[in-house]
C-alpha cells in the first residue's frame, strides 16, 4: 500500500516538474516574442517596430501574420507600398495605426515609432539585422 | 533707442501699416498666456512674432522690408530624424564633414504621455536683428537687401570668430578651405540665385516639415502659417532679441 | 641736453635724449649672468612660440587649436584680453603722474609707458596666430570698415592708443615732456575707448547671458587699472633687481601711492563680482548654470583659489598689511594679483561660452556644460607673449636706463 501511494506521488511530482519546465520554456520564450525589436532603414532611417509593446496588448502572432507582414523580419521594407502611403491605405500598420482604427493613426505622434538616425545609431547591434 | 538709429547695411525701416483692433490683440495674447507655453520658446501670437520679428518694435507691419522676404516654417511634430534634409545640405553646397548648417536636434519628455520624444531641425534663423552684421568687423556677413538673407562674402573675413560667439543659434562654423566662416544662406548661391524655389532642405523633407517661402506674398503657406491665430508660432531664443526669420510651429 | 642728476647710487649717469639711448644699448652688451640668462629664456619661449603658430596655420588650426565651433575663443583671446587689459592698465596709472600731473605718482610713470606699450604689442602678438586672416584684417578693416562692430572699434582705437602711446615715449626719451603729457592724454582717451569697447565685445552679445549688459565695459576698466598698478610695482621692483639699484625716496613713495590705488581697485572689483553673481542668480538658466560652474563646478578652483583668492584677497590683505612701507609683502602681492588676474581673464572668456546656447531648449545634445582646454600650440603662443614682454622689459631696462626722469 505504502509503495503504492509512494509511486502516485512520485508520478505526480514528476508531471509537474514536467509542466514547469514546459512553462518555463514557454515563458523564456515570450520574452523575446516573436522577433524583438525591429527596426526598418527602409525608405527611411528609421522606425522601430517592437513586438514585445505589441504583444503585451494582448496580441497572438495571427493578428499580423501572414496577412498584414510576412514572418521574415524586414521584408516589408523591400515592398514598394511600404510608405505612409500604403498605410493610409490601411497597409502594414495601418491595419490598425489609423484614423478611427485600433491604435492612434499614423499621421499622429510619427516621432513615437519613427525613432530616425539618432534612435538608429543608438540600437543595440541585434535590432539593426 | 540709438541702436534703431544706426543703419545695419541692407536693414530697410518699413513703413507703420494698419494696425488691427488692440483689444483684439490684447485678448489673443490674454488667450494664449492661459494656453500655456511650450517648452523651447516662449509662446508668441501670430501678431506678436509679426511685432516682435521684425525692426518696427510695437506696431504691426503690413508691409516686410525685403521682397521676397524668405523664411522658413518648420512642423515640429512631423520631423523623424531621416536627416535627409542634413544630407541634401552637404551635397548641395559643399558642406565639409567637420561643420554643418542645418541639424536636428533630439528631445526626450519621460513625463509626456503617448509620444514622449520629438526632433528640432535647426538652422540659419536669418534675423532681422543679426547679432553676427553687427559685430563683423568688416562686414564680411550682411543682410542682402533684396531678400533679407544674411550672406556671407568670404574673402572679407577675417577669421575673428565674433560671429560665431555672436549667434544665439550656433549657426555658423569656420570652414577651412574658404577661409572664411560659413552658414546657411538658403541656399541662396546654391539654388535661389539659378532659379530654384526651394531649399535643399525644404525639397528634400518627406514629411513636409520645412515650409520654405515669401513672408511678403499674402498667399504663400508661411504666410498662412505665421498669421493663422489659431495656431501657436514660436520661435527659438526671443530672449536673445535676434529676431528671427524661422517660424516653429506644431500641426 | 641737461645730465641727469639723481641721488640714486651705483648708477653710471646717463645723458638723456638719442646719447642716453647710444649709451644704453651699449650697456645692454654688458649684463649680468642672470640678466642674459632671462633674455636668452625670453627669447627662447619668443622663438617656440613663433614655431607653434606657424606650424598650427599649416596642420590647420581647427587641429591644433582647442578652440571649436561652439568655443571659438580660447587661450589665446583670453591671453590677449590680459594683455591689453594689463596694457591700458598701465597707461591709466601712468597718466595719474604724467598726464593729470599727481606729482607722488609720476616716478613708476615712464616705465609704466614703455611697459604699456610692450604689452599691447604682446597681445597683438598672441591674437595674430588667432586671427585666421590678419592680412585681410589689414585690408577690409580700412576698406570696409563696421562701425557698429565692438571688434572694429577696438581694434581701430588700440591701434590708434599703440601710436599715441609710443609717441609719448619717445618724446620723454627726447625730454619734451610737455608735448608727451598733451599725447599722452590723447592715448588715455584712445586707450579708454578701446578698452570699453573690449568689454562690450562681450557685453553686446545678447545671446551669450553670462556676458550681456552693461557691466562689460565698465567692469574691464576698473579691472584695467587694478591690473595696472599690480604689472607697475612688480615690473619697477624687477627692474631695480635687474639693474642692480636701490630705490631712493621718490620711488619709493610711488610705490606706496600706487599700492594705495591697488588697495581701493581690490575693493571695487571684489564689490563688482560680488553684484555680478548676486544679480546674477535671477537670470535666466543659461546665467545661473554658468554661475554654477564657476561656484561649485568645473570651474570653482579657479574662481576661488586663482581669482578671488590668489587675484584679490590675499594681495589686498598683504598690500593692508605692508602699509606701503614693507617692499617685500607689496611686490609678493602684485606678482600673485598677475597671476590670478591671467585666470580671472581664462575664465571671463571661456566660462561664457561653455554654456550651450541652446541649454535652455532642453535637447539631448546640450544636457551638459561644454567644455575646453588648451593645446600645446596655444600654451606655447601664450609663453611666447610672455617671453615678449620679459625680453622687451629686460632690453628696455638697459637701453632706457631704467627710464629715469630727468624732470620730476
């Protein structure tokens, strides 16, 4: 009997050993979620894209990927249509950045995602990829 | 004053034009003190700078002395630091990688909410007042009298530097292969002169920050700008009594 | 003409006028040790600093220069102020005796002329390696001429001060001394002009808040005299050394009078500061941090232990102390006041410009004080000025003869 109850204990102790470094990874993970910062020198220097601020709002990777931006980080850059333009056209950010949108409008507060050379110069190396 | 008196080489006194109603004025500015000022400059109504900018002190001038009398407007809140501006300067009129004559500067307001950072371009602010003509000693900087630009001719200068300790903007550095000091000249010899309208600077902006143009032509937009008393105009240093050409304003 | 006729023994009596300065440059051939030994330094740092200058217009002076585009005056401007501050100094005490005739101060006069003159001409020797184009200077300035320029003003009317105060000289020497008191006023007027619009090359300068107003210009002239009673009792107690001389009684009491001058211009100076930063503190934020940097900054070293100090208290309490009477205490003080008096010249100049002139914008690029310090080359230029006027001093003594006055 005492064998037994032993081997129930030590089972169940070992799931949440399991589930803990399961957790553990997970949670490592989403400190770097998804790609980190991203900062863009295309077509300007420059303007930085953090997913950790967007993430803590509560989004999952299916809100931009793949519709909005392709998993590879700096691809849009390469896009013709990557400019105010395009997300007046609710392009890129402006899925969300826009007038009546979920987030303030991209023709409001620029200097708050346009960090430009001083903030580029001043990144860690691993954002400037 | 005596200082009115003394002629400045290009400074023409123009003439007292149609005052509008004090009271008007009075509760503008009223209006605006409650407002608040903005960090960087003193808040100024559109009918105080016209007052404060230019050589006829307390009247309101209708009349510029300078035709065209070039100035320039910046949209604070539209600059993003891609420096293109910067790199249009160096390009256009030779600009050697020790000096510059226009830059932008970088603020940070940790208390501000939502955006908590902003650029200031700087540059040249062309006053009307020069602290610089009036302390070179051989009037190697004076005011075109067409235009109202502070030029520089070169081979006069002596290299004294009371230019450069003068300006209360820092717009002017020593360039060693004139010689001579050099500063923006709205690229007066560079582009004005043959014909251009625009600035590199201006030209080169994404964002439409610098407004380049002719105070002195009613229709142009830093016409518009200066005198829409539903926006607020400031200027950098008025403490300094330079009064200057260069319009800042949000919006 | 008439032989001088003087108490003062060990002297071989000299003939005034062109023999007296025959007879001089004779004697100058025949020193002491110590006396060649000092002209040979003199030269030296003369010679390096001629050297440093050259050689800074050919690397560039924007390398070899402390000076940059946000302090563009450096070493060599303050030196220069020194100079003609200490320059017009002298030209105001010796104007006491000579030209307003109070006869108790007209021994140090002769001397204070000669030195006067040697001083300017060593600032404008410091200020011709600042200068970028002096050959232009020497143009435009005649051909396009500002006349609401401070600089143009000075420099015009130093020029013109130099004229009239060599002028003066040399009528002394020749032993006119009725014509040389009417130049000598012309150089006092000149000298005050060019002085006060030193200062208000400063003081115009609206947007540099640690210089702009009035007190400029009157401060450098009260300076100027302090300066110049202190360069006077030193330079007349070094020549006597030199010449190995005793002073008699007249000179003596110059002494004692000018130490009295030196006692009252402490007084207004330390009066002027005090107010200077006093009023100071109710300026705007570019004013008061330049105050700072000097109370309890980057600079508070030099404001307190140079300048006030060194420059001004220690020597008002031992020329207090010495009654006029004890030589030893007198000179120690004025050698210590020209000391301090160099920095307090150091900082006036370089203190205003370290102050961003957008400090109050509030940007990332200026949260700070700048700051400055001096190149070899510019240390070098600045000793070769002082070997100037060691050089000139030590020639003048012999050649002169100890520029004795033949008329009292």
């Amino acid at each position: 009997m005492r064998t037994k109850k032993l081997s129930v204990l030590i089972l169940i102790l070992a799931v949440m050993a399991m589930i803990t470094v399961y957790e553990g990874l997970v949670v490592a993970e989403d400190d770097i979620v998804g790609g980190g910062e991203i900062i863009y020198t295309k077509p300007l220097k420059s303007v930085l894209f953090s997913h950790k601020s967007h993430a803590a709002m509560g989004l999952d990777c299916n809100a931009c990927h793949d519709k909005i931006f392709q998993m590879a980080a700096l691809s849009a850059q390469d896009k013709a249509d990557f400019n105010m333009k395009g997300l007046y056209d609710k392009k890129y950010c402006g899925s969300c950045h826009a007038k009546d949108g979920m987030a303030f409008a991209s023709d409001t507060q620029c200097a708050r995602c346009h960090i430009g050379t001083k903030g580029f110069n001043s990144a860690p190396k691993e954002a400037k990829k | 004053m005596i200082l009115n008196k003394i002629k400045i080489e290009g400074l023409k006194k123009e003439d007292p034009g149609i005052i509008p109603a004090m009271e008007r004025r009075a509760f503008l500015k009223m209006g605006l003190l409650i407002t608040g000022v903005f960090a960087g400059g003193s808040v100024l109504s559109a009918t105080s700078i016209v007052e404060k900018a230019f050589a006829s002190s307390g009247e309101f001038a209708e009349k510029y002395p300078y035709k065209p009398h070039y100035s320039m407007v910046i949209h604070q809140d539209r600059c993003i630091d891609c420096e293109l501006c910067m790199t249009a300067c160096v390009k256009t009129n030779n600009v050697p990688t020790y000096g510059y004559r226009t830059r932008v500067f970088e603020r940070d307001d940790q208390k501000a909410t939502e955006r908590k950072r902003e650029f200031i371009p700087v540059l040249c602010n062309q006053c009307n007042n020069p602290p610089c003509v009036l302390g070179c000693p051989t009037k190697a900087t004076y005011k075109n009298p067409t235009n109202g630009i502070v030029m520089m001719e070169s081979k006069k200068c002596i290299g004294c530097k009371t230019c450069m300790a003068a300006c209360p903007y820092n717009a002017r550095y020593f360039n060693e292969e004139t010689s001579a000091v050099d500063k923006c000249d709205f690229c007066f010899n560079s582009r004005l002169s043959k014909g251009e309208k625009l600035t590199a600077c201006a030209e080169a902006c994404p964002a439409k920050c610098r407004v380049f143009g002719d105070l002195s032509d009613s229709g142009s937009e830093v016409y518009q700008a200066v005198h829409n008393l539903e926006k607020t105009v400031w200027v950098l240093r008025p403490d300094a009594g330079a009064k200057p050409n260069v319009f800042y304003m949000k919006g | 003409m008439a032989e001088d006729v003087t108490k003062t023994a060990d002297v071989a009596v000299m003939p005034g006028g062109w023999a007296g300065v025959r007879g001089g440059v004779l004697q100058a051939l025949q020193g002491s040790k110590g006396y060649y030994a000092a002209l040979i330094i003199s030269g030296l740092l003369l010679l390096a600093a001629v050297a440093a200058g050259l050689h800074a217009k050919y690397i560039g002076t924007m390398y070899a220069y402390g000076a940059s585009r946000e302090v563009p005056w450096g070493i060599l401007i303050s030196t220069y102020v020194f100079f003609v501050v200490t320059s017009t100094g002298l030209c105001l005490v010796s104007a006491i005796g000579h030209v307003f005739g109070v006869k108790d101060f007209m021994p140090i006069a002769k001397r204070a002329i000669f030195l006067s003159i040697m001083t300017i001409m060593a600032g404008f020797f410091v200020i011709a390696f600042e200068i970028e184009n002096p050959f232009r200077m020497a143009i435009y300035n005649v051909i396009s001429p500002n006349l609401t320029s401070n600089i143009w003003w000075m420099g015009t009317l130093y020029g013109a001060y130099m004229f009239f105060m060599a002028i003066e000289f040399t009528f002394l020497v020749l032993n006119k001394p009725k014509i040389a008191t009417i130049i000598g006023f012309m150089g006092v007027v000149a000298g005050v002009a060019a002085h006060s619009n030193l200062g208000a090359v400063f003081g115009m300068l609206h947007g540099r808040e640690f210089w702009y107003g009035p007190y400029m210009p009157i401060y450098f002239i009260a300076s100027a005299m302090m300066s110049g009673a202190a360069t006077i009792i030193f330079f007349t107690w070094l020549a006597y050394k030199a010449n190995g001389q005793k002073m008699d009684a007249a000179m003596k009491r110059a002494l004692e009078v000018t130490t009295k001058v030196g006692i009252l211009l402490i007084s207004v100076i330390l009066f002027f500061t005090a107010w200077k930063f006093i009023t100071g503190f109710v300026g705007g934020e570019a004013k008061t941090a330049a105050l700072d940097m000097l109370l309890t900054g980057s600079y508070a070293f030099n404001f307190w232990v140079l300048e006030v100090a060194v420059g001004m208290v220690i020597p008002l309490a031992l020329f207090i102390l010495s009654k006029g009477q004890n030589l030893k205490l007198i000179v120690t003080a004025s050698a210590l006041m020209i000391f301090g008096i160099f920095f307090m010249r150091y900082d006036l100049v370089i203190v205003g410009q370290l102050v961003p002139v957008y400090y109050e914008l509030g940007v990332n690029e200026y949260t700070q004080m700048l700051s400055y310090t001096p190149s070899a080359h510019e240390i070098l230029i600045v000793m070769g000025g002082i070997g100037f006027v060691g050089l000139t001093f030590l020639l003048g003594e012999k050649i002169f003869n100890g520029h004795k006055s033949e008329i009292h």
